[in-house]
C-alpha cells in the first residue's frame, strides 16, 4: 500500500485539557441519545395505561423517535459540514432538551409522538456530528477510544435510564422519567460553548490561521504546520466539497457500502428490539411482575452493556476493528440460537413442572446477557468508529450523514416490526432469524471490512486506492 507520514503531532497521544473537553462532548453526546434509547421501556407501561395505546400505537411510540433521528442525520452532516462539528453538536442539544420538554409535558398521544420525533432529531444529529468530531480531533493513536467512548456513553445512557424506570415504574411517573433527559441536553449546550473548532473543518473552509490557532489549543507545545500543511495537501487533491453525486458515485463507493453495511448490520442483528421491549421480553421469559423486568432489565442489559463497552475501549486500538467486529458477532449468533431454542422450550408448554420454565427463563436471560456484551464490545462501538474513519475528508460529513440515516431506517423498522414479528413467527423464530443476520454480517465483515487501526485519516484515505481489500490486521 502506499503510505504518507503520519501527519499526527508527536505528542498528540497525549491527553490535553482541550482534548478532555472534546471527551465531554462526545460523552454527552453519547449520553443523550443512550438515555432517549433505555428509557422509554419503563415508561411504555405507565403511557399505555394513561392514553390507552393499542399495540401499533405503542410501536409508533417506541420507534418514531429513530424516524426523527433519520431526518436529523441527514440533515447533521450538512450541518456538520456548513458551520462545523461543533456547532452542530451544540444545535443537538438545543433541539434534543426543547424535544423532552414537550414529551414530558404532552397532554396527549400526538405531542407524545411529535415530542418524539423531536428528541429523535436532536439524536440524529448529534449521531452525525459527535463521532465526526471525535474522529476528526483524536490523534490516531486514541481515535478508536475517543470514538467507542461515544458508544460507552449511550450504554451509560441506556443504564442510567433503565436505574430511573426503577425508581419512578412504581410510581407510573412517565412524565418524569422523559423530562429528566433534559439534563444530559442542558449539559451538552454548556460544554459545546466551550469546545475546540475541528481543525481538520476549518481547513476544508479555508481558515488556516483559525485552523492553526485550534490545533495549538488542542495540542500545546507542537507545530501544527506539518499537520496542516498533509491536510491542505489532501484537501487540494480533493477539489473542495463534494457533491452528493460524488458522495455516491464510483471512486469512493467502497468507503461508502462499508459505512451502510455495518450501519444496516448493528440494528438488524436485533440489539434495539431487545433494548426497546426488554421488559416485555423478560415477560415472556417467565419474570412475571414490573419489578422483577425491570431489575433484570437494569443489569442484565443495562450493566452488562456499559461493562462490555469498556472492552473495546481497551482493545480497539490494540487488536483492531475486524478482530472485535468478528469476535463479536460469533458471540451474539451463538447467543440469539440459544434464546431461540430457550423460547420454544418456554412457549411450547413441554416443561414437566413450573421449576422448569423458571429454568429456561435463566437461560434466556443468560444468553441475553450474552448477547448484549458481545454487542457492546463490537457492532456497538466499533461500527460507530469505522463510519467515521474510513471516509475522505471533503465527502466525511455527507458520507457519515447517509451511514447514520440508514442506521437509524433499519432501527426504525425492527422497532416498529418487532412485535409484529413475535406475533406472526413467535419468539423463537424472531431471534433466529436475528441470529441469522448475525452470521451474514459475519461473512460480511470477513470479506468486505479492512483494518483502520493505527492509520492517520489521510493514509486511510490512500488505502481505498488499492485494488483488493485489505484483510490484515
């Protein structure tokens, strides 16, 4: 393969005061959306109840809040590349908090739902804008940390939301447990005024002395002049901002099949369905009352997803994408064949006695316990990392955009068919055919994924000039 210099200041590894703060934003940004994601499983009960729902109405409720987020995606990465990563992000938390008041506030089925779409659209675009900007202003040697801790964030989301269900479910205050996510939106603005421009952004736009300026603050005592001057050299190859028809055409249509695979690939293998109806699912596995789903659903999803996280923390700089990608979705198909045949042992009415079902409801809750840490120490994390990476820096926005539109279209349509699902194929067949997209996207990943690990985002650009895929790593 051809290579460059690696164009990231020496002590860039280094963490910096600024480079904390730009943490805080991805952390936030992560936060938000993962509270918007756990949340609502405790609170379908006490809106059901309240507005009396019909099943579809609570998929509509469940699932409109991933059809805003697609727009808001869409929408992020112009937005990203218009007036920056930062300022995108901060429009993010604007929208996301005026999204939550009008939930928690609504007086009927219809604001709920435009609530809804609101909070997504606020996610969506800080889905867009935050892992570009972390991508965009991490040093290549912590790029995959700085990215997954975007990830780790939405499990500490989805956790903490999942610790409020139980303290408010008794209580039925659903209005409470969507107006609290507020907070994280409130906390996002305050840091996002505080935060570093990308360097890498006010380049493309022409500001060098800003760019340099930034650079410096992010990392102080290094020249920014070989940084930026690789940069304008890309920048100059480039030609400028690209065009949709050159964001879908021939030369970087690899980069861009292998963001919206992963994309289509994270929410088809199942992990929002058992997110979004946890405590429905652990019903059905034999936990009979709201405590005890909504204990199990608290640390078996909610902690276990923040715990794994930090595996790929730890590794996805040192063994790499492919390896944890791989490694990950063996375990969620070995997992999802397990709930399967669990559920068929549950729903089939073969168990001598009443122990027996108890049994098998464990195994579920085991292999799902499974089957959300070997999510959170691959697809989760590690997706969001490779979208925005693998793509050059005058299409990345619009490329990020179009990746994390899809993600959310294919979140939408398993949240809103789920139960659907269950009810025509039965749970057994439901998880199967997760465990189904798991092996394809296992074969997927082995023929279509290269490794990025250790590579500048400039030599990550050179490496779809090559003719074959790069398997190594």
């Amino acid at each position: 393969m051809s290579t460059v210099p690696n164009v990231e200041p020496e002590v860039a590894a280094t963490m910096t005061p600024w480079l904390v703060v730009v943490l805080a934003v991805i952390l936030l940004s992560g936060a938000l959306f993962g509270y918007d994601q756990g949340v609502i499983s405790g609170a379908l009960t006490s809106i059901k109840r309240e507005f009396s729902l019909s099943a579809l109405l609570v998929e509509v409720v469940t699932s409109w809040v991933t059809l805003g987020a697609l727009f808001g995606a869409l929408l992020g990465g112009e937005l990203a590349d218009r007036i920056g990563r930062q300022r995108a992000v901060l429009i993010a938390g604007v929208v996301f908090t005026l999204g939550s008041l009008v939930e928690a506030f609504a007086p009927g089925t219809l604001m709920l739902v435009g609530g809804r779409l609101i909070v997504g659209f606020g996610v969506g675009v800080a889905a867009v804008a935050a892992p570009l900007y972390a991508a965009e202003l991490a040093p290549a040697a912590l790029r995959g940390r700085f990215v997954s801790a975007y990830q780790l964030a939405v499990a500490g989301g989805i956790f903490a939301a999942y610790l409020v269900d139980g303290w408010l479910s008794e209580a039925g205050a659903w209005r409470w447990m969507l107006g609290l996510s507020a907070a994280p939106g409130l906390m996002l603005i305050a840091v996002g005024l505080l935060a570093p421009q990308s360097p890498r952004w006010l380049m493309r736009v022409g500001r060098r002395t800003d760019a340099a300026t930034q650079m410096r603050k992010i990392h102080p005592g290094t020249d920014p002049g070989p940084a930026l001057d690789a940069i304008a050299t890309t920048l100059a190859n480039d030609r400028g901002q690209a065009s949709w028809a050159e964001v879908f055409g021939k030369r970087w249509r690899r980069p861009l099949l292998v963001g919206v695979g992963l994309a289509v690939f994270q929410q088809i293998t199942g992990v929002n369905a058992v997110i979004y109806y946890a405590d429905q699912i652990f019903q059905a596995a034999g936990f009979t009352t709201q405590a005890a789903q909504t204990t199990v659903t608290t640390w078996a999803v909610g902690g276990v997803n923040v715990a794994a996280t930090f595996i790929a923390i730890a590794f996805i700089d040192r063994l790499g994408r492919r390896k944890l990608l791989l490694a990950g979705l063996f375990g969620m198909t070995l997992s999802l064949v397990v709930v399967g045949a669990a559920f068929e042992f549950i729903t089939t009415g073969n168990a001598p006695h009443p122990a027996a079902t108890s049994t098998a409801g464990i195994v579920t809750l085991v292999a799902l316990v499974v089957f959300i840490a070997c999510f959170a120490f691959s697809l989760g994390p590690v997706v969001w990392t490779v979208i925005n990476e693998i793509s050059p820096g005058h299409i990345r926005g619009r490329a990020v955009a179009v990746a994390t539109a899809v993600n959310w279209a294919a979140a939408f349509f398993v949240s809103q068919i789920f139960l659907t699902l269950i009810d025509t194929l039965g749970n057994s067949f439901t998880f199967w055919l997760f465990g189904l997209f798991c092996i394809v996207g296992w074969i997927w990943v082995f023929y279509a994924v290269p490794e990025t690990k250790g590579r500048s985002l400039e030599q990550i650009q050179l490496l779809w000039k090559k003719s074959e895929p790069e398997h190594a790593g």
